[in-house]
C-alpha cells in the first residue's frame, strides 16, 4: 500500500477528532413575561434575546411566552426559581415576603430620573449581600432591572398646584403612592389603568396617578384637562432573573455574555422610557388639549417627607427578616447619589 500523503493523513487526523468532540451544546431557554409584545419593555427584553443568540453563537437562545402564558405574574418569581421557566420578569410587590429587601425600590425616594435610579438599583443587586443572598434563597440569579419611571398626576377639571390641592379629590392611586395621597386628604378609588378613562370621563374619580408615556396611550388627553408633573419616585421593584440551574450550566464566557447583557439591558430600557415620556409629553403639549403645570420644589419635598412613615414600616418589616434595614438604605442612597451625580456631570451614556 502506498503512503498517504502528510497533508492527506493531517486532514483525516483532523475530521476524526472533529467527530469524536461534542458540538457545542445549544440551549433554548424558556422567557416568562406577563405583558403583551409591544411598549418599550418588551422591545428591551427582544432586544436581550436577539443579543443573547448573536453574541453566543447562536449557542443560546430565547423562547418568550408573553401575556402570562407560562406563568402568572404572581408565580413568577417562584416559578422561574422551581425550573418551570428559565427566566422572567419579576413584579416585587406581588410577592412581599419573597423579596424583603428587594422591596426598597419601591419606596418614594427624591430621585425619579429613569437612567440613574435603575443603575442605582442595578448595582445594589449585584453588589450588596443582602440582596445577592435574597437572590440566591430564591433559587435565582439576577440579571437586570427596568422602572415604571416617575409618576404623574391626571385630572380632569382640577388643578393640583400643592398637596393641599389633593384634599377631598377622588384619586386612584398606585402602590405606596396612592396611601401617601390618601394621608394628605384624597379619598383613594380602587381602580385599574385601564378603567381610568371612564372613571375620568364619568366623574367617578377626579385625578388619576399615571405614567408620562401611558397617558396618550390610554388615551387620556380626550377625558382630562390638567396634567401636573409630579416627577415623583417610581415603582422600582421589577427585576429580571434567571433559575438557577439553568445560570450554572452556563459556562463562564456565556454567564459574562448574560451578566454583560443584563448591565446593557439597564441602559437600553432607560433610553426607551426616557424618550416615550419626552415624546408623549411633546405631543400633548403640541395638541394643546391639556393643560400642563410643574409642581413645586418645597411641595415635592413635602411628599417626600409624608412618605417617611412607609419607609419606616419597612424597615420594620425588613428587620425581622434578619435584615439591617439602615444599612441597606444607606447603600441605596449613596447608589443613587451616586449615579444621580453622574447623570449631572456627564449627561446620559446614550448621548456621550
């Protein structure tokens, strides 16, 4: 028998080893979601899902369920943690007692700005053990967060000039912000979102707790008169987690893959919700059907402090779980300082 050529015994050596190596394992994890597939949260996480198979190879890949189709918003954070879905949205306050630190977000604070609150809170779940132990009891690793961003004030024949003005008006509210307004005097009406333009139009309630970029959406301007920019905190509670599991059979360049991800997610969401409100607020404002007024420092400042009582409850509630409720705060608080100082200094990293 004649002898094989080198390069003809190199190729075979080569398509024999190829053969005996595994192809790189492809994944495809399961996404839980409870909105619809549309609005800036959704274009952010299929953002995330695209960027994930792009930039491992194709070697992982997204599948989301949206509309609660595979869990619940309730069930979510449980469920993602048990492995009935890879990974999801997670709503803090559904779930309180899961989420004792989490939950701090939540509360009023005098920073509103989408961008530096969300890489605040960004942060504090990647860095503080508090928060990184939460996590992990859950059965879950944190990826990313988003905000509601700052909420406004809706109403229909009243202006709302001070916190005086909220005295006896009929408001539906949201989360702490609503009891913060029924203890300053408004007679709060349980009610959702998508109720409230009847509730406006009809005079069930005078003034309505909303968000700049849902008011044209749910088409606001053609029942209210008045807008008052509050600019007031936000619900910051909302996380994006992964089981597990599924995080440590990743290999480590692709766990840096999501991690990074999840960093860039902050950003992306941040620069979608910032550009919503000023459009939303632009087109109101060129239409002229609504009348918009700023609220005042020094009446900011009172909310803020009307609000102290909630945060007190929490550190309460936060202690008996074992927490150091002031210590947490004071992270909290610097972070935000923090990441509010630089937004001041430096503008947004999308305008760099």
């Amino acid at each position: 028998m004649k002898s094989m050529k080198l390069g003809t015994v190199l190729a075979v050596g080569v398509a024999a080893l190829s053969l005996a190596m595994p192809a790189a394992a492809e994944m495809t994890l399961a996404f839980t979601d409870q909105s619809a597939n549309r609005g800036a949260r959704a274009e952010t996480t299929n953002w995330f899902a695209d960027e994930l198979e792009k930039r491992t190879n194709g070697e992982i890949k997204m599948e989301i369920h949206w509309g609660g189709a595979l869990l619940k918003a309730k069930a979510a954070a449980k469920g993602i943690g048990d492995g009935a879905a890879d990974m999801g949205f997670i709503i803090g306050i559904y779930n309180p007692a899961l989420h004792p630190a989490f939950l701090l977000a939540d509360l009023p604070t005098q920073y509103s700005d989408p961008w530096a609150s969300t890489r605040a809170l960004y942060e504090l779940n990647t860095t503080n053990q508090v928060l990184t132990d939460e996590w992990d009891k859950l059965n879950l690793h944190f990826v990313a967060n988003i905000t509601t961003g700052p909420i406004q004030m809706v109403c229909k024949d009243k202006a709302i000039a001070s916190i005086g003005d909220m005295a006896g008006l009929r408001v539906r509210g949201i989360s702490v912000y609503g009891k913060v307004a029924k203890d300053l005097g408004a007679i709060p009406v349980k009610m959702t979102a998508y109720d409230t333009y009847q509730g406006l139009d009809t005079g069930l309630i005078d003034c309505t707790m909303f968000y700049s970029y849902a008011i044209p959406a749910f088409k606001l301007t053609e029942v209210a008169t008045d807008v008052t920019m509050l600019d007031w905190g936000a619900l910051m509670a909302l996380g994006i987690a992964m089981n597990k599991n599924a995080w440590d059979s990743l290999t480590p360049e692709q766990q840096t893959v999501v991690n990074d991800l999840g960093s860039e997610m902050v950003d992306v969401y941040a620069e979608k919700i910032t550009a919503a409100n000023a459009e939303a607020i632009a087109d109101m404002k060129a239409e002229g059907k609504i009348n918009f007024s700023d609220f005042p420092e020094e009446q900011k400042a009172e909310l803020l402090a009307a609000s102290q009582s909630y945060l007190a409850d929490w550190k309460d509630k936060a202690s008996k779980s074992g927490i150091d409720a002031d210590a947490l705060v004071a992270d909290y608080t610097a972070m935000l300082e923090k990441w509010e100082a630089e937004r001041a200094a430096k503008g947004y990293p999308w305008t760099r």
